[in-house]
C-alpha cells in the first residue's frame, strides 16, 4: 500500500516535464556513482544532492521572490557581512572594533539575545562562537603570514594586551600563539 507521502511524490514526478526528469536521474546516478566507488557521502553532501532535488521538483511559481526573504535571514546575513568587513584587512594601525556580541547587535539596531537565537537556529553556533573562531582564524593567518610580534597581532584582532591573546589562543586552540608559530615554521622546514 503507497503512503499519501508517496502518492504525491508520484504525482510531482508525473507532472515534469522529460527534461526535468532526465536531470533528476542525473542527480541520483552521481549520487549512486560516488556510493559505489567507495566515497560515503557525508552530510554536506547529502544535504546538497536533497538541495538539488528540491530545486529541480519544485515548480518556478512555488519559489519565493527574493524580496519575501525573511527578516530573520536578513539579520544572519547581515551579522556575517559586518564580521567579514570588520575582521577584513586588519592591522596595527586598523584594529578590530567590534568584537563582542553586545557590539555586533547593537550595529545590527537589534537586541543581543535575539542575535544570538537567530545565529543559534540557523547555524546551531551563537554570536561569540561565530566571533571567537573568526577572530582565530585571523590570529592564525597572521601568525603565519606576517613576522609581527604577538603584541601587534593580539591587538590587530582586538586584544589591548597580549598575555590576554595569548591566552585566549591557548584556551581555544590548546597551544600558544608562539608555539603555533614555531610549530608551522618547523613543519615547512
């Protein structure tokens, strides 16, 4: 006996045109295709196939206009748009500004708890998670880039001294910013 769930399935799938259908069991044959070479297909990319196969069943009059995205997605984006610009191209002469939740939401016109719920359902990370691993991310890249000493660099991403950088890489990589250093240079070598 076919579920209702199956039922419209078949319906949608009846309702293609060839063409449609054609790309579709395209998208499974890869799909197939990486199974049975060996590569199991990780979330990400199971996520993106059911991403494509949604895009390519729906109907162009059932996709919203990009003008009906919704508030909430607005708010995302424009807290990822305001952590790339203020993390981009610093230095010691631009350091970062902004650098805590309260501050991000506040640039946003929006309160902190509501950031950190929006980052937290869409992404499953709050305001300060998004805001410490870009802030590593930058320490790293200067750390490997540049030859600046950790007190231009701790304060390049926001730390006015650098026994406080020095400890927050330590707690959030396991390893101090020195050590990083030293380590990365080794291994070149």
């Amino acid at each position: 006996m076919m579920t209702i769930l199956e039922a419209k399935t078949i319906g949608l799938l009846r309702r293609l045109p060839p063409a449609d259908i054609k790309v579709l069991h395209g998208i499974f044959a890869n799909m197939e295709r990486e199974e049975r070479l060996g590569r199991r297909l990780d979330e990400d990319a199971i996520r993106t196939y059911l991403q494509l196969l949604i895009i390519q069943s729906t109907p162009i009059s059932d996709i919203k206009k990009p003008d009906c995205v919704s508030d909430e997605y607005r708010h995302v984006r424009a807290f990822f748009n305001l952590l790339e610009r203020e993390t981009a191209n610093v230095n010691y002469n631009n350091p970062i500004a902004i650098k805590t939740a309260k501050e991000f939401a506040a640039s946003l016109d929006v309160h902190p708890n509501y950031l950190n719920t929006l980052l937290k359902k869409h992404t499953g990370q709050n305001v300060s998670t998004h805001i410490r691993k870009r802030l590593l991310k930058e320490a790293k890249m200067l750390l490997l880039q540049t030859d600046w000493t950790l007190q231009e660099i701790g304060y390049s991403i926001g730390f006015a001294e650098q026994p406080n950088f020095s400890l927050f890489f330590k707690k959030n990589m396991g390893i101090t910013p020195a050590a990083f250093r030293r380590k990365a240079a080794a291994a070149l070598l």
